[in-house]
C-alpha cells in the first residue's frame, strides 16, 4: 500500500533556511533544565514517587529524573544541525538558486495562489496522487520542486531529484567511453539505486528522455517507482496525455520511449498546468 506522506512538522511555507531561522528563535528561548511550573517533581526536578528497589531484605525509593528536566536548547541544537546537512544536500543537488523561496512567497510574487493552495491541501491531506507539472520554459516547474524537496526534507522524507537530460548525459559520456569510466557508472547505480530508497522521487524534464542513451537505467528507475508504490513528482512541457501519445508511434524510437512512459500509466497522476507570470520565474 502506499505510504501517505503527511507533514509532521514546520508549516508548509517553509524552506530550509526558513525553517533554520525558526528553529535559532526557538533556541535562543528555550529554557535549560527543570520547567519551573511542573508540579510533578520537586525543586531539583526528581519525582516525589519512585520504583522500590529490593536489597538486602529492605526497599529503597529511587529518586527518577522527572520528564520535564530537558536540555531543550541541545535538542533544538540537533535539529539545526541537521537543517544544516541538508542545506549542504540541496545545494549540492540544486545549486544555490531560489535558497529563500517558500510557496507562501511564490504565490505572492508570481500571481499563483490558487494553485499554491492546491499544493498545501495536497500536502496537509498527504494524498498518494502523483504530481505531473506541465508548462514553458520559465514557469516555475524546477522552482516548484525545490520548494516541495525542501518541504518533505524538513519533515524526514526521503526525496530523490533527478533533472532527465543530466541522466541522458551520463549515460551518453559513458557510452562514448566504452563504459570505461567506473565512476561515472558508479554514479549512474547510486541514482538507480536511490530510487529504490526515495519515498518521493522527482523527475525533471521527463519529456527530454532520449531514445537510445539510459534506457535500461530508466528501466530500473521507474520499475522501483511502480513495485514500490511511490509518489512520483515529475515536470514537463508536454501534457500528460501528450507524453504518452508515443504508445501509439510506430518507430522503432518511439516504441522505446513508449515502453518508459507505458511505466507511469498506471499511476494516478494529476496533472498541473503552470502559467508564465508577468515576472520572470528560473525553471
């Protein structure tokens, strides 16, 4: 059955580096021992009531710590942390492009909210409906994957991004290389096998998957996707049904990209068309 990935923590306008601003406020007021307004223990936070211990025929009351007595300012230090580590992923999977920008401040600025809160209930209700993002060239389709991996990050999700034509890449410099090149196949089993890991995994420009180069990686990928049950987040120029009309080709081209998007057929996908703005979005 698939897993629905509803949000545990942060508000669903946060990006990493939001959320690390909120995380340091939290911090800087957070308390550092025993909560003074506990009436469950005493003045050095120890419960009044213990366990008895047995020894040597009497029974002893232990003094127990009391929940309340929290470093809390350690465990929100964790948590920064962590937020750090993952800043340090994104910018190594995305770059530094749009590192603030939330859904809050995408729908504001680019004249989106309607859609934006579609996202949010998509998001709050955890739905297992696949995301299939159509639109130009500058519409804000890799903008929405970065605020949506940032999101599912945040909340312990496993995400996996993979932009098509990089894939493609691989495969076609290891093709020319006689797969010579170890680590360039090793690079292209760990995005294999990270798919099979991912609890969401975000294809970007599926519709530029080539004919001839990473077929048989793409095999593997989107086989993971539909034996696991996965959440697949995808962008496109084409229309859903456009990306699947090459079932119906008879090119010996076509029925090779066919065989990949016959793949995501049984998906239930919604697909989402995204409009230009009067301001330029970098997708």
């Amino acid at each position: 059955m698939m897993r629905i990935h509803k949000l545990q923590i942060a508000d669903s306008s946060y990006c990493l580096q939001s959320y690390k601003k909120y995380l340091e406020e939290l911090k800087s007021k957070a308390r550092d021992g025993k909560d003074p307004k506990c009436t469950k223990c005493d003045e050095y936070g120890f419960l009044k009531v213990s366990d008895d211990l047995s020894f040597s025929g009497r029974r002893y009351s232990l003094p127990t710590m009391c929940d309340c007595v929290s470093d809390e300012k350690s465990k929100i230090s964790e948590k920064i942390e962590r937020i750090d580590n993952l800043i340090k992923t994104y910018n190594l999977v995305f770059g530094t492009l749009d590192s603030e920008m939330t859904l809050d401040i995408f729908a504001e600025r680019f004249n989106q909210t309607e859609l934006i809160n579609s996202i949010k209930k998509y998001l709050n209700v955890g739905s297992t409906m696949s995301l299939y993002f159509r639109g130009k060239s500058g519409t804000g389709k890799t903008t929405m994957l970065k605020m949506l991996w940032q999101i599912y990050s945040i909340n312990n999700i496993k995400v996996m991004y993979m932009k098509a034509s990089h894939f493609e890449d691989l495969h076609k410099n290891l093709f020319n290389q006689n797969a010579k090149d170890k680590d360039m196949k090793a690079t292209i089993d760990k995005k294999i096998d990270n798919a099979k890991n991912a609890d969401i995994i975000m294809i970007d420009d599926i519709d530029s998957v080539g004919f001839h180069y990473a077929i048989d990686g793409y095999y593997k990928i989107f086989d993971n996707i539909r034996s696991g049950e996965k959440t697949v987040i995808l962008t496109s120029n084409k229309s859903y049904d456009d990306l699947l009309k090459g079932l119906n080709k008879k090119t010996d081209a076509e029925y090779m990209k066919g065989r990949l998007t016959s793949r995501l057929i049984n998906l239930k996908v919604v697909d989402i068309e995204m409009q230009k703005s009067k301001e330029l979005i970098t997708a």
